[in-house]
C-alpha cells in the first residue's frame, strides 16, 4: 500500500464526523398528555432547522438539534437516548447542556400542546430554539380553490409530497357542500392541517357545519366587514351578517377555530373597534385584515370602497393599538389591489389571494401564484419540479422583498412593514 493512500485511511478514521442532519421533509406525529392528545407536524428545512406546528395553531421554530431532540420526544425516547444521539451528532456539547436543552424543548413542547394565555405566539431562543431565519424549503401553508375530487386530489398529493403541510380551501359564491367535505376529508386522510373560507351564508347549508366538524376541518374562515347589518349585506348578500353571526356561535359551541377575515375598506372603518369587540365578546380570537387599496387618486376619489396607500400606516397603528389591548390573534394579510374591473361586493367576496406571507396560491389548473406582487405563476405544482417553482423569478423577487429592511421613520415598528411597506404597490397582492 503506497504511504499516501495509508495517510488517507488514517485520516477517515481519526477526522471529527460530520453532524448527520435529519433529512429534509414532513412527520405527522401525536403526543399525548394530561391535556389529551396533541397533533404535531415537523417540518425539517434545508440546513436541519425546523418548524413545529401543533394542532394547526401554535408554532415554534427550532435549530438543528431542536428539531432532533422533539422528533426523538414525539417518538418517546427517554433523556439517555437522546444525549446519545445529540453527542452522535454534535460534537463539543457538553451532556449538561444537552439535557437543559433537551428540557427546554420537552417544555416547549407543553406549551404547544395547551398554549393557554400564551397562545398563540411563541418565540423562545434558547441553544436548541433557532433564532434566526430558516432557510425555507417550501411555504407553510397553500390557498386551494375549491373544486371537484377528480381535480383536488393531485394537487393535495404534489402539496404533501412538497412539505406544504397546511391547505386552505377558498369556496365560490355558489359551490356544491359535498365537494368542500370531500376536500377537507381528503386533506386529513393525507395528514394535513385543513381549513375552508366561505361565505357565512353558504357555510349554512343544511349539515355542512356538522359535515365539515366530522370531516376533521381544523379552522373555518368567513368575512365579517362591519357590525352594521346593511354595511355587511351590502357586500356579502342579504342575511350574511346574521348568518355569520349564527356560523361563529356554532364554531364557538363546537370548538372550532373561527377565524374572522374583516375587510379593510372605506366605508366600514368607523365600525372597525366596535366591530372587533362585539365579536371578542362572542367568543372570537381569531381575526385576519385584509385592506383594499389603490395607488390611483381618480379610484380614491370615486369613494368606492378603496383604502390610498397613504392611510395605510395609521390604519395599520389603529389596529395594533387594538391589539395591545386585547387577548386576541391578529393576522395582516398581504394588501390586495383594488380591481376597479369588479365591483367592490364581488372583490371582497372573492377575498384575498392566500393566508399571509408563508403561504401560496395553487389554482385548480396547478398554477402556484407568490403571496405578493404580481399576479404571475411562477411554475406549474402538477408538472413541474418543486425546485424550479421555488427558485423561479417571482418567488425570487418576492424573498428579496421581504428579506430586505422595510421600516422607515414613518411608521417604525409597525408589524404589517415587516414584511414589506403598506404603503408600496410592489408589496400588495396586485391585481390579474
């Protein structure tokens, strides 16, 4: 054997091992405690950090050895076993530190599990917790419209196999109940977390509520635009505004998560504190914004309903002033741009292009549309490889946007400029 190949052989058996990553991609897993049985999906990214999703409602971020210690205590592995496989993994560690940091995550996992007051933000940064931002292999969640089995079950499958693990279905004005039972039940047969947006009234259907809790539906989103009777049935049809007050006591009554999407608009603004109260008393502690706006001055004159992007950001203080006050979920949907092609009814019972900025839109024909800016398609779901869709031009434009510092002297502090300025065209859902 010559002196140099001796040398390698010496070197791969003495070098320091590499830390062996869990592989990226989704576990659905259960857990069970006093508080009865919790559902938990990890997602493992790219650089071995992870995301934990607990009864599709609370969330925590987690560093590389976060993400091994909760997979190892989700499976129900003891302490010993788990500092084996952290001093397997991760060289330098002391076992004292592994153990306060398998201790922090098993207490993490507990307030996942019965959030209580807390619920539902957590942010906790200790060794085994990743501060920092996670480098992404897909969205956290997709916004489906609604459509029949035969065009829904491939995309659910490409959204699974994806490690999209949260699915939202946007129903039509007029759809048939039976297809939007049929998708939830599919959604959770496959392991996802599974939620529907619909009209109030629609959601009344004779049984629907009742087939949808069975179904396994985990949220239910409907808009709720003022506390006016004639303010709201103006917009969403005759008898929605009782009908959604109906849907949110029925929700309440059944624990399921109501998330109350309220538009943004002109007309409904000097309702928006006693309309947020009226439902807090109701039991409501989910509630998303979604403001309509123009950069058009001739649209803002008209009156017809749309926001200037200028009265964003006191808009935007008004609300988190509400916020501090009360014990409540506040959700800023990305900014959609008002269409002056529809009317403002038709925009607003359409709704916003997905949920948040950790989501995407997937159209029926498999198009997969960013939450923000144009409205392009940046690959096709059913077709094309996930790799060329996330990498492609939109999406690419749209991390930079949101990586890249938005606060100005304006409006600091704001939690709606953290993504990306209110007041910026480039930032809003723009229209087709």
């Amino acid at each position: 054997m010559k002196f140099t190949d001796r040398l390698q052989q010496l070197y791969a058996r003495f070098r320091p091992k590499e830390p062996v990553m869990l592989a990226p991609g989704m576990s659905h897993l259960l857990w069970e405690t006093e508080h009865g049985i919790t559902r938990f999906h990890l997602r493992v990214e790219r650089d071995g950090s992870g995301l934990l999703i607990a009864n599709a409602a609370a969330a925590a971020q987690l560093s590389p050895s976060g993400v091994l210690i909760a997979k190892a205590l989700l499976e129900g592995h003891d302490e010993s076993e788990i500092v084996d496989s952290l001093k397997a993994t991760f060289r330098g560690a002391a076992p004292e530190l592994m153990r306060r940091d398998i201790a922090a995550v098993h207490n993490l996992l507990q307030q996942l599990a019965a959030p209580g007051d807390a619920y539902p933000v957590f942010n906790l940064e200790d060794a085994a917790l990743a501060p920092n931002a996670t480098n992404l292999i897909a969205p956290l969640q997709a916004a489906v419209p609604l459509a029949p089995p035969d065009i829904l079950h491939p995309i659910l499958k490409r959204l699974w196999e994806v490690n999209i693990p949260h699915v939202t279905f946007f129903a039509p004005a007029a759809f048939d109940p039976a297809d939007l039972v049929h998708a939830v039940e599919h959604a959770e047969d496959l392991g996802m977390i599974a939620g529907v947006r619909a009209l109030a009234s629609a959601l009344l259907t004779e049984g629907l509520l009742n087939d949808l809790r069975v179904a396994g539906v985990d949220h239910v989103t409907f808009p709720y635009a003022a506390l006016d009777i004639g303010t709201h049935d103006a917009l969403f049809g005759a008898g929605d505004h009782q009908a959604a007050d109906v849907v949110l006591a029925w929700l309440e009554e059944n624990g399921i998560c109501a998330n109350i999407e309220i538009p943004l608009i002109e007309g409904a603004l000097s309702q928006l504190e006693p309309t947020i109260h009226s439902l807090l008393s109701r039991g409501a502690d989910t509630f998303s914004f979604v403001a309509y706006v123009t950069a058009d001055p001739a649209l803002v004159e008209q009156h017809d309903g749309a926001l200037s992007a200028e009265a964003m950001p006191q808009l935007a203080a008004i609300i988190e002033e509400i916020a501090h006050d009360v014990q409540a979920r506040f959700l800023w949907e990305p900014p959609v741009e008002r269409d002056p092609a529809q009317t403002l009814a038709e925009q607003l019972q359409q709704g916003p292009r997905c949920a948040g900025d950790v989501a995407v839109r997937v159209e029926a024909d498999g198009r997969v549309i960013p939450p923000r800016g144009p409205y392009h398609s940046a690959g096709n779901l059913l077709h094309d490889d996930w790799e060329f869709i996330w990498n492609h031009e939109a999406f690419r434009r749209y991390r930079e946007r949101v990586a890249a510092p938005t606060r100005c002297e304006i409006c600091p502090g704001l939690v709606i400029c953290a993504a990306d300025c209110p007041r910026e065209r480039s930032g809003w859902a723009q229209k087709a």
